[in-house]
C-alpha cells in the first residue's frame, strides 16, 4: 500500500469525496494466485478487489461483483474466506468462474479427458482459418460431450472445468491455444479477420493436441495454489452462488446482505462483449445474438447514469448496514469523460454516502498498448474508483 507521503489527495469539499491519487495496488504488492490466469477483455487485475476485500470485510463476510466478467471479485474473494455472490447477464462468466471454486485432482481430469472422444463425424462449422482439421474435429468431440452431459444432467466439476480450461484456450497467440495465431486471447476476431490475419503473416492452422493442451493449463492453474488457498477456494463453492441476469434486478440476494461489493460496469461503447466472446459462445451452445441483444451497452453518458442509477439503487437495497460499494469506472474517451464524476450523484441519490475516489495510477503492458492506450493518455487509463459506504 502507497504510504502517506506517496499520495496526493484533497479532502471533501461541499461533500464531494476526497480523492486520492497514488499507485494503491501493482502487479508487484501482491504476487496474484495462479487460479486468476484466465483471459478475458475488460478484467481487472487481482489486486484490485484484493485492496478492498482486506480493508472492508473479515472472514465469512458476502463479497459481490454485479458484473462479474471472469470472475476475479469472487474468486479473489474465496481465496481469502469469504462467501460470493456473482452475476452477469451473460452466461459465460458463470461457465469461466463456477469451476475455479471446484478444483478438480490433475490425475481426475487426465482420466476423464481419456474417456472424451477425440473425433466426431458430421458437418464441421466454418472455422478451418482458425484451427486445422483434426484439431477442430476434437474441439467438435469434446464439445458434444460437454453440451450431452449438460442437458442429460450428467455434468459434474469435471466436466466444468475441462470446459472452462477449453473456452480459455479457444484462440491465442501462442502454441498453448487450438487456434493459429491469433490476436488477442481473450477476445475472437471474427472468421473474415482471421483470415486477413492469416494472409498477412502467411500462416495456416497446424495440429494442436486439445486434450494435452487442457491438462497443460490445468496445471499452470493449478500449480501455485498453495493448500490454504485450494481448502478455501472449496469451501467458497459450497456456497457460492452465480447469478445471471440483469444487475438492476437481483430478487435473489437477500436484502442487507452483502459486505462489500467490487464491481467494474460496461463503460461507455468501449467494449464489444458479445462480439469478442462469439466463438466461445458457440463452443458453448451459448445463443450469442440473444445474449447480445440483452445486453446494455449505453452510446451516451446520459444513457449510461440511466443504468447505472438503478444499479447502484438495488446495491444499496442488499448492501448491509456500513457496507461498501468500490465501483471502478476508469476514464474513457481519452479522458475527457471521467465517469467517477457522473457516478458519485448517482450513488448518493440512491442512499450512499460518497467517501472517496481512489485513482490507481498504472503503467500499461504490451496488450493495453495494442488497445491504443498509452500511459495517462487515451483510452482506459486508470482505474478510477468510487468507494461509497452505505450509512449504519
């Protein structure tokens, strides 16, 4: 944590927060669990909920992430004891996050990739300038087994997590994915950008053993986990409870409920989820035109405090008692718009009382670069959280 003299921050003024600017939570304070290296576009980094989880809750505490992406709130959130309540409107966060608090034995699932077939007959769907052919017709087996023992009611841990590990593994720019070269690894371009990508580097898809590659990940997720952290990843899934639906909306939690939640909204039109998650859909049996067409992705600022307010009005209902709410919002738009500014009223008119705006001050890695970001520039620049703290 930034020492005193390290920060800068002005103190609330016409009770506006106070804001604090220092570098609050890095890569390296807190070297993150292996069981958080799952890709996936617009996620925070471990550290992040880590901060907040360690200050405002103790053991046994509710953790909550309305959009939970991957993951990361609750998964961080079980690794230090306490329960988790996650939601998102689409379902493959539910499907990427679930299997990280079932770990399942290494030898458990190398014995049950043996029983998977590795080639299925039929048809094979359009993707042969992503993966080769004997690569895709096991992808095509093991999705087939996977979606049979999801509507039998035969799917297990296992099952999850070989599907989870498989999803992460879909496309990339390394060996360790099915596809052919393919950029970035936690989004798909599309059939007709692959192809252009193919031309342009002169590569085509060579074979990748689906199967081999899976127990690869598996370890690397598992292998830095250390005997506490695996009891408690556990015995947060006995109770965990994945949600998936719109966050304005959660009859499900009960009412004063939750300690702390950390969350990371869609910001304005940055982020094209449905299209970056097409393929993972399909592997998924995933109906991605009606997921997308459910999503709320606001184009203007108005818009978007619409939503949010309503948001931050339900957070408020299941919020306990001194309970708080970090809402990270970044800036967008090459920082002319700085969504902290627009959030705060919104939380205050639901009920909050507006502590602090936390400005973690960062420098970006290669992807962030890719994504034209660069440091205290353009794009997301910061994470910019609002910390609201519900009145006792």
């Amino acid at each position: 944590m930034a020492s005193a003299r390290s920060s800068k921050a002005t103190k609330a003024t016409r009770g506006k927060p106070k804001v604090i600017a220092a570098e609050l939570w890095t890569a390296g304070q807190r070297r993150a669990a292996t069981i958080h290296e799952i890709s996936y576009r617009a996620c925070f980094k471990p550290q992040l909920p880590a901060y907040f989880i360690e200050r405002h809750t103790k053991p046994g505490d509710v953790v909550y992430d309305p959009f939970s992406g991957r993951g990361t709130t609750p998964i961080e959130a079980a690794l230090q004891g306490r329960k988790v309540i996650a939601n998102d409107i689409n379902p493959l966060s539910a499907l990427l996050a679930a299997p990280r608090l079932a770990l399942p034995d290494v030898d458990a699932i190398a014995e049950r990739l043996a029983l998977i077939p590795k080639h299925i007959a039929g048809r094979a769907p359009p993707l042969a300038m992503f993966y080769e052919r004997k690569t895709l017709r096991e992808l095509m087996a093991l999705r087939d087994w996977l979606l049979h023992r999801r509507a039998s009611g035969e799917a297990d841990a296992l099952d999850g997590w070989i599907g989870m590990v498989a999803t992460n593994r879909l496309t990339g720019h390394s060996p360790g994915f099915f596809s052919v070269y393919s950029f970035p690894p936690n989004q798909a371009v599309t059939a007709a950008g692959q192809t252009r990508i193919n031309a342009q580097r002169g590569q085509k898809p060579t074979y990748r053993d689906t199967h081999a590659l899976i127990l690869k990940k598996s370890k690397q997720l598992l292998r830095g986990l250390e005997a506490s952290q695996t009891k408690a990843l556990r015995k947060a899934g006995k109770t965990a409870r994945f949600l998936t639906g719109d966050a304005r909306r959660t009859p499900q939690i009960k009412r004063g409920s939750v300690a702390l939640t950390v969350t990371s909204p869609p910001f304005l039109d940055v982020v094209d989820y449905a299209g970056d998650n097409w393929l993972r859909g399909w592997f998924n049996g995933l109906p991605v035109k009606q997921i997308a067409s459910a999503m709320t992705v606001p184009r203007t600022v108005p818009q978007w405090s619409l939503v949010m307010g309503e948001v931050l009005q339900e957070l408020f209902r299941i919020t306990r008692p001194d309970g708080v709410v970090a809402f990270e919002v970044g800036e967008v738009k090459k920082g002319a718009i700085k969504l902290d500014e627009v959030v705060v009223p919104l939380g205050i008119a639901a009920g909050f009382k507006a502590e602090s705006v936390l400005i973690n001050t960062q420098r970006f890695t290669k992807t962030a670069h890719i994504w034209g970001v660069a440091n205290n520039a353009d794009g997301t620049n910061s994470n910019r959280i609002v910390v609201f703290r519900k009145p006792a």
